[in-house]
C-alpha cells in the first residue's frame, strides 16, 4: 500500500525525477524484478537520447543484480557513449567474468586495452576473439593498435584496410587507419578520412576524440573546433571538454561565442573542480579591464573555497590589494592542515604588493608546518628568486621537482636557482634532462634557449631547435 501512495504521489514528476520513482516501485519488488525495472528505465532512456539517466539506471540495476553479464555489458556500452573510458573497462571486465565465451565483449575489452596502451591485454583478449570467431575481422583492427603502440604504423595501416575491405564502416579501422596516417606524418589524409567517416557518422565519440587528438599534434585549429564543437553537443555536461572548446573559439577569433559560453559557466557555478581553468582562459584572452571587474563582482558572492581562486586571478592580473580583501578575512595563522595552502596563497598577493618581509615570514610558517606545500613551495622559490638569493632558491626548487616531476614550470625554477646561484652546469642539466622526461615541451625548450643565448653559446640553437623538432615528431606518432 505505502508504494502505491508514493507512486501516485510522485507520478507528477519530471523526467529528471523518473529514477525516483522508479526506486520507490523497485523498493517493493524481488531482486530480480527490481533488477529488470531498472534496467527498462536503461532503455528507455537510450531511447530518449538520455545516456546521463542510462548511466545511473543500469548502475543501480547491477548493484541490485551483480551476476548478470549482459547488465554489465549495458552499463558499458553507456559509459562509452559517455566517454567513460575506465569505467566502460571494469564493467566488461566484470562481464566477462561472468561469461567467458562472449566474443562482443571480448573484442570490448580487446579494443579497450589497444586505445589505452595495455598491448598485452589487447592482445590476448583479440586472440580470445579469434579462437571463438576465426573469420571475424575486429580482432585485426585490434592487432593492428598494437602494431600501431609497437611504433609499426606500416604494419597497423595494412591491418586497418585490410578490415575496411570487409567493414567501410568500421569506426576502430577508421581510427585506426587516421592514427597510422598521422603516425607517418600525413595528418591531412588522417583528418580528411575522419571527417568523410564523421559526416555519415556524426555521433562517433572515438571518431570525434581521434580527430581532436591529431589536429591538437598537428596544429589544425579549425579542424580541432569542429571536433570540439561536435564533442560538447554529445558531452554537454563535460565541463573539461566545453573549456576547450572556448579554447578553440578563442584561438579562432570566435571572442564573443567564448566569453559567453565561459561567463555562463562560470555564473551558472556549475564548474566543478574547474574554475580556474576557466578563469586561466580570461587571463589568456580577455582584457584586463573586462575581467577584473566581472571577478570582482563574482568573488564578492563566492564560497570561501571560490574567493581564494577569484582571489588567486586577480593577484596574477595585477589586482592584488582586491585579491588580499578577498583572501585575509577567510585565514589567519596559527597554521593548520586546513588553512596552510589558504595562508600561501595570502603570503603570494602580500609578495606581489612588494611586501616580501610579510610575505616570507608567513610563507616560513607554512612550510614548517607542512614542508612539502607546493603553493608555499613556489611562492617561497620565486620570492628567492625576485630576490637574489638562488642558492636558497635551490633547495625549494629541489623539493618541488622531486614532487611535481612533471610540472615543466618547476624545472625551470630550478634551472633559474642554478643559474642564479653560479653553478651553470647544473642549470643546464636540469633543462635537457627536463627535455628527456617531459619531450617537446615549449617552456622548457624556450628556458633552454634563453640559458644559451645568456651564456653566449648562440651557435648551439639551431642543433637544440634540431632536437626539438625531432622530439615534437616521436611525440606525434605516439599514441
């Protein structure tokens, strides 16, 4: 009786509150029962173009029904169409636990593992295929992404026209056969392929996501919006994808689509973890005199935890005794797990009003609470650095480097300490090592050309520009 009452008391509702509803009938029902509900609702809203609410439907229906393997196989056919990629993996992983001799999920799998660099996997899951279905071509796409990760693009093009002999349609031998081409330099023959194979299939997210990938190596830029643009009217709840997307509009010249699509972000709050990607986009492309007032009247109904980066916006364009209003209220010391990144950030606006005094006392505070903070970490080494005092700056920079590996503006600060502190070699090192572990990257490319042209060894950069352009070349046939 109670779950008829709720049901008719809730029958009004929109479709957003559908799996409301159709919790509180399932609450009433068998597992099974309850199971197969949810999993109607999955179709039903695939069939409403609504892969948001599938997602959450056929989830629910696994966490009641754990050991049915085609709801396994649903959820991941939906966490693809969502570009899920990990998610999609666990799921037909789980699948095929349940049911080995499922040649669809195997070549999931196979796929899979090929696009995310498991070659091994890859492999033997595409065999699996083969033992079951010998004259299946999808395995062949499949080998041929291993060939393609194994640096043998001839050998991956042969496989990919191999299978579009058989399948013109075939969505892995297209890409496939895209990443080959690119692979061997020809990024026009890959993107024109992806856009022939996307104007008869415009809803083809791998399709969409390769042609993105190559115009993004290859410098294509209106190549890239087209894929973006395609992307976010498939995704339009990714909010790292509609970024990018105001990314490539900007670059276009498309200012006022950019700005309008980033300040409804940005107002709508419905950014995530991402406001300052998107502010970093109005740093990059807006004026100075749009922006600061726009964040300035944003920070002053913000949550603490947004003002500190409304905060952090203004302090990098020039705006600081704004960005100290918004920040000093919120923290003060003594320093606790809570506030030390809070406190660094304060110390950094009171740094770039020139009050270095104040701001290295505080900076001290933080890192001798916690002396691994990255904020404090670099505010510390580039106030060493405005300061002259390099070999302090060493130490700070060290411990960065060691932290952020990856973080090429922090190999930077380090070679600069170096240099400040006389020892050049050092400085050096710490640039071409850092061209090592993070290839073809522009800000240390250009820091390596300026500590040559500094230590007067001009006639060194073309061989170093040599280096760069081969390293950008590797980069692009990686996939």
């Amino acid at each position: 009786m109670m779950c008829s009452i709720l049901v008719r008391r809730f029958a009004a509702c929109s479709r957003l509150a559908a799996l409301g509803v159709l919790a509180i009938v399932a609450a009433c029902r068998p597992p099974q029962e309850r199971a197969a509900r949810f999993a109607g609702m999955y179709e039903a809203a695939l069939a409403g173009n609504d892969p948001w609410t599938a997602r959450v439907a056929m989830s629910r229906a696994v966490a009641i029904d754990d050991s049915n393997p085609q709801y396994w196989a649903a959820l991941g056919r939906v966490q693809l169409t969502l570009g899920d990629y990990s998610g999609a993996y666990g799921s037909y992983s789980r699948a095929n636990e349940l049911d080995r001799s499922d040649a669809g999920v195997l070549q999931t799998l196979a796929d899979l593992a090929a696009l995310s660099g498991r070659v091994e996997d890859a492999r033997r899951y595409a065999n699996q295929v083969l033992l079951l279905q010998p004259s299946d071509p999808a395995p062949q796409a499949t080998l041929g992404f291993v060939a393609l990760h194994e640096r043998d693009p001839a050998g991956a093009l042969q496989r990919a026209d191999a299978v579009l002999a058989i399948r013109p349609a075939d969505s892995n031998a297209t890409v496939l056969k895209a990443r080959a081409l690119a692979s061997n330099g020809d990024d026009g023959a890959a993107l024109a392929l992806l856009e022939r194979f996307i104007a008869d299939h415009p809803r083809d997210s791998a399709a969409l996501d390769t042609m993105a990938t190559i115009a993004t190596r290859f410098g294509r830029a209106p190549a890239l919006l087209a894929a973006r643009e395609k992307l976010v009217a498939l995704r339009p709840h990714d909010v790292a994808l509609r970024l990018a997307y105001a990314d490539s509009l900007y670059g276009l010249g498309q200012h006022d689509r950019a700005r309008a699509l980033t300040e409804a972000l940005i107002r709508s709050g419905d950014y995530g973890d991402s406001l300052i990607d998107a502010l970093a986009l109005w740093r990059r492309y807006e004026p100075r005199a749009w922006s600061v007032p726009v964040v300035g009247a944003l920070a002053a109904t913000a949550t603490p935890r947004d003002k500190l980066r409304y905060a952090y916006f203004l302090m990098l364009e020039g705006a600081a005794a704004e960005a100290e209003a918004l920040v000093a209220p919120l923290v003060r010391p003594p320093v606790t797990a809570a506030n030390a990144s809070a406190l660094a950030l304060l110390a950094q606006i009171r740094a770039a009003q020139g009050r270095n005094q104040a701001a290295e006392t505080l900076l001290d505070q933080v890192l001798a609470f916690d002396q691994g903070n990255v904020v404090a970490l670099r505010a510390r080494t580039d106030l060493y650095l405005r300061t002259g005092r390099g070999q302090r700056a060493v130490f700070d920079a060290q411990r960065l480097v060691a932290a952020k590996s990856r973080a090429a503006d922090d190999r930077v600060r380090l070679a600069r300490a170096y240099q400040q502190a006389g020892q050049t070699q050092l400085a050096e090192n710490t640039l071409r090592g850092g061209l090592q572990d993070i290839p073809a990257n522009p800000l240390l490319f250009d820091a390596l050309r300026r500590f040559l042209v500094a230590t007067g060894r001009r006639d060194e950069l073309d061989e170093v520009g040599q280096q760069f352009i081969e390293q950008q070349r590797v980069v692009r046939a990686q996939w």
